[in-house]
C-alpha cells in the first residue's frame, strides 16, 4: 500500500523515485508530496518539452493542482537540452522545500547522484552532420569502452556519443571518467526504484497508449505536423512517430497502438537494465503491490 511505504520514508530527505515508463512512480510521487509535504521535480526527458503533455503522460493540470511542479513541459520544442541542462536546473530546486524528484531518465539520476562531466557544448556543424548519418555509421566510429556504457540501441545516446568524440577530440567515456562530485551525496537521499515486471506492466502500456489517442495525443500531433522533425529530441518520444501516422493515414489505431506498445516496452526493459546495475542501493517497491 501507498500509505504504508510513505510512512516508511525520512520526511526530512528529498526522495528520488525511478522506474520504467506506465510504472506508477508518479503516482507515487503525488501521494508523498500530498502526505508529506515537498514538491515534484520532473526527471523525464521527454516530459520537458512544450509540445507533449498527453504524448508523454505529463501530471495533467488537476494534478499539478495539488502540489507544486516543476520542470515540466518548459523546454520549446526545438530546443537543444542536455542532462547537464537539467541538473543546472534542478540543483537550485534541492534547497528549501522537500524535493521528490520522479521519472525515467536514468542519466539525470546518475548526474545528480555519482555526478557529471563537464563536457563542451557541441557545434551546430556537428550535430547537422550526425543528425544526416545512419545509426550504424557512428557506432562504427564510436570506441570500445564507449560502445559499452551506452544504450546502443537508442539513437539519441550513440549520437551524443558520436558527436562528443568528434567535438572534442576524446571518447565519451574518458569525459565520462572525469566527473565533478555528485550534488546528492549518499545518505541524504531516499532512492525508490519502482520494479515493474513485463507481464505486470505490458498491459498498462497497452491500455495507456490506447487512452492517450482517445484522450488527446491526436490534437497534440495535429498541432505540431508542420514543425514535425523527427531528428529533434522532441519528437523522438515514444509514440509521436505512431500517432503522426495516424494522422497521416499511414496506420490504423490499432496498428499505432500495436507499434507504440512494442517499442514502450522495449525501452521499459532497457529502463530496468539501466536501474538494476546504476542503482543497486535504492530500494525496490513492487508497482503491482501499491494502491491506495
């Protein structure tokens, strides 16, 4: 129960609370701020964007009526923005009222805990260059160690790869070596990792996206067609592809929600690989065990 674990938790700590995509975590999150106090900080990459609100299951207006929010849907579409963006951002919002800090995107999380190297921006003639070239050209580039920590099957991580180690002459994982200390250190954090297994979890994937195109993510994408890029970050989210087909005709609902189903859960599964090796010390909740 909800109610059980939050009466567990340090109410004087900011809480990080992890898991893969349609987990429940901010849920989760909303009912400590309310029980508790504090304020719900974004951790979701896809979730700072402008243009998304139903697309990437964004807290709806009523919810962020009953706690503050922040860093949510303030970033323009087509604006470039990084982990180190984030944390510059987040680490005034660590001081004062209780922080609980709540999403997918386990680089925030590791930035903000085990810290971030201090890479140089990278050129616009670079980043046009990566954007015009096929995944498996840059992986082809890209060195060993690097090839390791990355998720190679994400594009948006090999390019960032590619174009740190063409801009600055060195391999992401040697920048990567050479990190500043961690704004959070051990010990003045609450750590949830939510644990959401794939027989739990596919069918809410399912049945969420389903609702998304019923409830809004259509006049979303109907907004953004002209200003659609499918090499901004933005527009990578899962789904966008699937609900600007179908607008365009090019698939039906059911062939959109098939398709959006497939890759959330393959990037769920690479969230959970992610949270089990760079979070081995938090602690595991079961999202199939909490209701309130």
């Amino acid at each position: 129960m909800i109610r059980d674990l939050i009466q567990t938790l340090p109410p004087d700590l900011p809480v990080l609370i992890a898991g893969p995509t349609a987990s429940g975590k901010s849920a989760l999150a909303l009912a400590i701020a309310q029980t508790q106090g504090g304020h719900v900080i974004n951790a979701d990459a896809s979730q700072v964007y402008d243009c998304w609100r139903t697309l990437t299951a964004r807290p709806s207006p009523e919810e962020e009526s009953q706690a503050p929010h922040h860093l949510y849907g303030h970033v323009p579409f087509d604006a470039p923005y990084s982990t180190g963006h984030w944390l510059r951002e987040v680490t005034p919002l660590l001081h004062g009222t209780r922080p609980i800090i709540v999403g997918g995107t386990g680089l925030y999380f590791s930035a903000l805990t085990q810290g971030l190297a201090d890479i140089p921006a990278t050129p616009d003639t670079v980043r046009q260059t990566a954007d015009a070239m096929p995944t498996e050209a840059m992986l082809a580039e890209l060195d060993a160690e690097t090839l390791s920590r990355i998720d190679t099957a994400n594009r948006a991580r090999v390019q960032r790869a590619w174009e740190v180690q063409q801009a600055t002459g060195r391999p992401l994982a040697a920048w990567q070596d050479d990190v500043t200390l961690p704004v959070l250190a051990p010990g003045t954090y609450t750590g949830i990792v939510m644990d959401s297994p794939k027989d739990w979890l596919t069918p809410r994937i399912q049945h969420r996206f389903d609702q998304m195109l019923r409830g809004g993510a259509l006049d979303e994408a109907r907004a953004m067609q002209q200003a659609y890029d499918p090499a901004l970050p933005s527009c990578r989210a899962i789904g966008v592809t699937e609900a600007m087909a179908l607008l365009a005709g090019k698939m039906t609902h059911g062939e959109a929600v098939d398709s959006a189903t497939i890759a959330t859960r393959q990037y769920a599964k690479r969230q959970r690989t992610w949270f089990r090796s760079r979070m081995p010390d938090w602690q595991r909740v079961s999202s199939a065990t909490l209701s309130t």
